[in-house]
C-alpha cells in the first residue's frame, strides 16, 4: 500500500470510530430522555412501508428503535406548514434521525440509501458496497430508479383513477392499469432466472426489492385479482413476504 493510500485508510478508520463513538454517545442521551433513534412520519401506503420495513430489518440487526406519527394523507396533513419544513413535497414518508442531529431525509429511495449508508454500511445486509461491489451497487440503484420512475407512479395513477377519481375515465384507467401490467412483466423478466432483483448470482435481498415489494402487495388495490400471470413475480413476492419484519413492516402505522 501507498504511504498516500495508507494515510488515507487511517483518516477514513478515524472517521469511522468517531462516527461510531458519536452514535454510542447520541444513542445514550437518546435512551435518556425515552426517544427513539429515529421518528418516521407515515401512511398506510406503499410508499410509506418500503421505510416501515427496512426500519424493521434494521431494528432486528442492530436494536434502532423508531417511533412513528400516522399522518392523515385524506385530510391534507401532509400539506400543513409543519410538515412542508420537513418535506416541501407535502408527500409521506419523512424519517427524522436522532442519532444525527434530527437530520431530515424525504423521497423514499433517498431514505432507504441514508439508512443503508449510515446504519448497515459495514455489514452492507441490505446494499452493496459502491467501491468493492460497484456493478452490484449499480444494479440495485438501476431497480430503484426504475421503480421510481416507473411502478410506483404508474401503479399511483392507476389506483388514482380506478378508486379515487372524481369522475369516471375509461381512457385513464386503462392507460394505467395496462401499465403497470407491463411493468410487472418486466419484474417478471428480471426474476425469470433470479430469486432477488441485484446483487450476483441469483441475487441477494436488499433495497431494491424493499423498494419494489409493497408496490406489489397493494396490486389488489388497483384491480390486479392475483399474480397468476407472472410466476416468478409471485414466487419473489411469496419469498419476501416470509420475513417476519417484513411482516411487521406491512402493518405500520396500523399497529403503532
Ligand atoms: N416520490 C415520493 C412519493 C411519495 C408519495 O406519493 N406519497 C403519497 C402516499 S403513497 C402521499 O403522500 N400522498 C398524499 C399527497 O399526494 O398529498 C416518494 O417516493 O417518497
């Protein structure tokens, strides 16, 4: 090794220990005053459950406890002064970490990213490391993106327009319905061969199916009976639904 690479893998063990001793520290004024390590503004929604279940995974790897507040997405709360300083967006959820100075952390991949990259980062459970797995890292990133730019919105339109819309739109709710079909045919495609979306070989469970999964769970919701039609969808689905945390992530914020 370098004396230059060298110095710099000091400076970055120094960071780290500093790093953990600042958590040991916060976590132990955090126990205190009886707060959690992080607080979680939610919904029962699917974007509100990608957050509720990784914080679940997390809490039974490393004991983060969190605390959530159900905000009432039909009565606009999220829309209200308090909650557009958090998140100007006026959309759930919002994690709030203690452990790091109340840092504020809106749009659900960036969250899932913040709690891998400070809470699982040595471990890497549930990500990829960027520098010594940089194809995986990638690979997870490109599912996320795509289900943020493709399966969460699409399948919102669609139970838009199937349940909520004040007029009926046949056009509409077609267009979208028959989107996300074919979104979950290119879910499909990816797990023909795989058991989890990134990660080498048949892949290994991490972010970017948290990401995608309660998309999937809620396809009743916008008039999808089953998943018949995609097998090895089903078979991802039926995998992930085994985790008891996963289990347990589904059900917030009915059962806090
Ligand atoms: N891109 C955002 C989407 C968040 C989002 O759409 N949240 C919905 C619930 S699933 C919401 O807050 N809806 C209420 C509203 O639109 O005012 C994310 O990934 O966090």
């Amino acid at each position: 090794m370098s004396s230059f690479a060298a110095s710099r893998r000091l400076v970055s063990i120094a960071r780290h220990s500093f790093r953990q001793r600042n958590f040991a520290t916060n976590s132990a004024l955090l126990k205190e005053q009886n707060l959690n390590a992080f607080k979680l503004y939610t919904a029962g929604t699917p974007n509100g459950r990608k957050v509720s279940i990784l914080l679940e995974e997390l809490k039974g790897l490393y004991q983060h406890e969190y605390e959530v507040e159900k905000i009432d997405i039909s009565k606009n709360t999220q829309k209200e002064p308090w909650f557009l300083k958090m998140n100007p967006n006026g959309r759930i959820p919002v994690l709030v970490d203690r452990l790091r100075d109340e840092f504020v952390v809106f749009e659900t991949g960036a969250i899932l990213l913040y709690l891998a990259q400070h809470y699982d980062k040595s471990l890497r459970n549930f990500s990829f490391d960027p520098n010594g797995q940089p194809n995986d890292y990638s690979t997870m990133l490109q599912w996320m993106f795509w289900a943020h730019g493709g399966l969460g919105p699409m399948q919102g339109q669609a139970n838009h327009f199937q349940r909520f819309a004040p007029v009926d739109i046949p056009y509409a709710k077609k267009r979208y319905l028959e989107e996300t079909e074919r979104l979950y045919g290119v879910l499909q495609m990816r797990l023909e061969t795989r058991e989890y979306l990134a990660g080498p070989d048949k892949g290994t469970y991490s972010i970017a199916d948290i990401n995608a999964y309660p998309w999937i769970a809620g396809h009743g919701f916008c008039g999808i009976e089953n998943l018949d039609s995609w097998p090895a969808l089903k078979a991802w689905f039926d995998r992930i639904s085994e985790r008891p945390q996963v289990q347990a992530g589904m059900q917030v914020p009915n059962l806090q």
